[in-house]
C-alpha cells in the first residue's frame, strides 16, 4: 500500500506548529490535515475525506458519528483512555481503534502523588503566608498534618496508572488500599496491594484517588463525599465528569473533606468563576497529568506508527478492539 495515496485527519488539539506525529506521518509520504474539531458533523466529514484519524481526549466519536464514517478505517487515540470513543460502533464498521497505554502512565502516578505530597504538607497555603508577608501564620497552618506513614491512600481503578501510583505510595511508607470493580481481588493480592471495598475506601482513606475510565454519571457523589473523612482528600487525576463539582463544592463549603486535588474538570478550560478556583485547599492543575516532554514523544510517535504500520499492511499495536484485526484481510490491501 503506497502512504502517499492516504490522508490522515489530526483532530486532537496541539499547541505545536508542527507536532511530532505530524512530521512522521508527512516524512512516511501521508497527507496530513491538522484540525481540532469537537463538532459532529465536522468529525463525520473528516471521516469521510480521511483513511485514519488521530484522536484527543474530547472529540465526541459516538455511535452517531462513527455509523456516518463511510472512509475511516483507523482511529488512532493520542494518549491512554479512549471513553470518548464508541469502540462497539467502531468495531461494528469495521474500524481499527488503538491507544498508548503506557504513553504517560508513570507521569499521571507522579501527578497523583505530587498533589497529595502537596495537600499533606499544604504547600500552596503556605507559600501564600510567606509571600504575603505573614510568616507568623505558618504555625497555625501546620496544625493537623501528620506523617505519610500513619496515612491511607485509596486508590479507585488498579490498572497501570493506579499500579504505578500503588508503588509510589508504598514508597512513602503509605498505607495503600486499591478497589476495582474489573479486576479480581486475588490478583490485586498477587500483585502486594491490600483490596478493598468502594465503601471501605470511601469511608477510611485519607486520600480518595481517582484511576478510572469516564462515566455517564458522577462516581463522587452527595452521598458518597459525605461518607469521606472530614479530615480526607479528593484525588482526581483521571476524567472530570467522574465528580458532581455541584456536590463536591457543597462538601468543600461545608468543610465536610478537607480538600481536594483535581487535574482535570467537568469543563475545561473552567469559568473564571467556578468555586474550585477560589478555595485554598483545593488544588486544579489544567489537565497537565499526562505530560512530560519524554512521553510527548512517546505518544507522538507510537499513534503515528500506528498509522504507518497499518497502511503498510502490518497490525498497529495496542489495538483496543483486536476482533476488527482478525476479520481484516490486512495483506489483500497491500499495494493499493
């Protein structure tokens, strides 16, 4: 199959003038388009008009949109988690889905520990008093922080980011507790970590850590965040449509959770005026978890080959639904 008979669609939004998979894809003799797109119809006239598409974290690749795709046959995701993509659908078409599963994982874990490093030592509070002159105040700052050791993490979701941020809690002389719904206790014994309960993790740890896929309803509830600890933190470095931020705002006024570190929001970028920005327990980081220069690249590098590897009729890696591989006739494309 010749790569310069095919046009590859970048949707996902870049910051860089040229990104990396961009000048692979165009060095391997693609035609490539770069643009963002959130919109429906824009997502199904670019399936139209391209052979693969490389996908962000937003664009809204549902049901509705990947049954229209008529000339689509590979979507790419640039990053680990691919909720926003209907794989069932995709699979139905006939279209390849792929992912880097391991492209940020270790960078979401050190994101996940560096706020509750920041939160335990209530760092941002601290840093305030300083500069504003009131050195005094760091006395009644300090008061309630305790040794790491003597605190519990509760780490929701044990895949490869939740294992990761596993390790470095138990680095930290941590009590480490790991609930997963999709994965079998035993195996979480196998692997050294302690499961338990949702509830179990809810009510005792002193910091709630979210590792999860996205969800059609809030995971953090009313409900549950008044079953956390008052002296517990929220942890959300995973999809912001996991915590109701109308009930976790309620708690925070309440002073019914100690605080809250959150990547990653129901909207994004937020209102100038959403809550969460003004508290000063509460830590928002711009959904910048997943980034390091090192796995910019890696990412860049392994959805971009996923398109090479495919169009040169070879199977991509991490292919997410691998039934669409087993009835594509791959070696009949070659030479088209």
């Amino acid at each position: 199959m010749n790569p310069s008979k095919k046009m590859i669609w970048i949707t996902r939004q870049s910051s860089a003038e040229e990104s990396i998979e961009e000048t692979l894809l165009k060095k391997a003799g693609f035609e490539v388009v770069k643009k963002p797109i959130l919109d429906e119809e824009e997502l199904i006239r670019a399936g139209n008009e391209a052979d693969g598409i490389i996908a962000g974290s937003r664009e809204p690749f549902n049901r509705r949109v990947i049954g229209a795709i008529r000339r689509c046959r590979i979507i790419s995701r640039y990053g680990i988690g691919y909720d926003n993509i209907d794989v069932r659908a995709a699979t139905e078409k006939n279209i390849i889905v792929t992912n880097v599963p391991d492209g940020s994982s270790r960078e979401v874990a050190d994101h996940t520990i560096s706020l509750i490093l920041t939160l335990a030592r209530k760092i941002p509070v601290l840093d305030e008093a300083v500069k504003n002159g009131e050195w005094a105040k760091r006395r009644a700052i300090m008061q309630g922080m305790r040794q790491l050791s003597r605190l519990t993490v509760g780490i929701i979701g044990f895949g490869r980011i939740g294992r990761q941020t596993w390790r470095r809690a138990q680095a930290l002389g941590m009590n480490a507790l790991v609930y997963d719904r999709y994965i079998d206790p035993d195996f979480i014994r196998t692997q050294g970590a302690i499961p338990a309960s949702f509830d179990e993790i809810i009510s005792t740890s002193d910091f709630v850590v979210l590792h999860m896929p996205g969800s059609e309803t809030p995971v953090i509830t009313a409900e549950i965040l008044s079953m956390m600890k008052k002296s517990a933190y929220l942890i959300n470095c995973s999809r912001g449509n996991l915590v109701d931020e109308a009930a976790l705002i309620a708690a925070l006024e309440k002073g019914q959770i100690a605080g809250a570190g959150l990547d990653v929001l129901a909207k994004e970028p937020p209102d100038p005026d959403n809550p969460l920005l003004k508290f000063p327990n509460v830590v928002v980081t711009g959904h910048s978890a997943f980034f390091s220069e090192d796995s910019e690249e890696l990412i860049s590098t392994e959805t971009a080959q996923a398109m090479i590897d495919l169009f040169s009729g070879k199977l991509p890696k991490n292919i997410v639904n691998p039934e669409v591989a087993d009835r594509i006739a791959l070696d009949s494309r070659k030479g088209e």
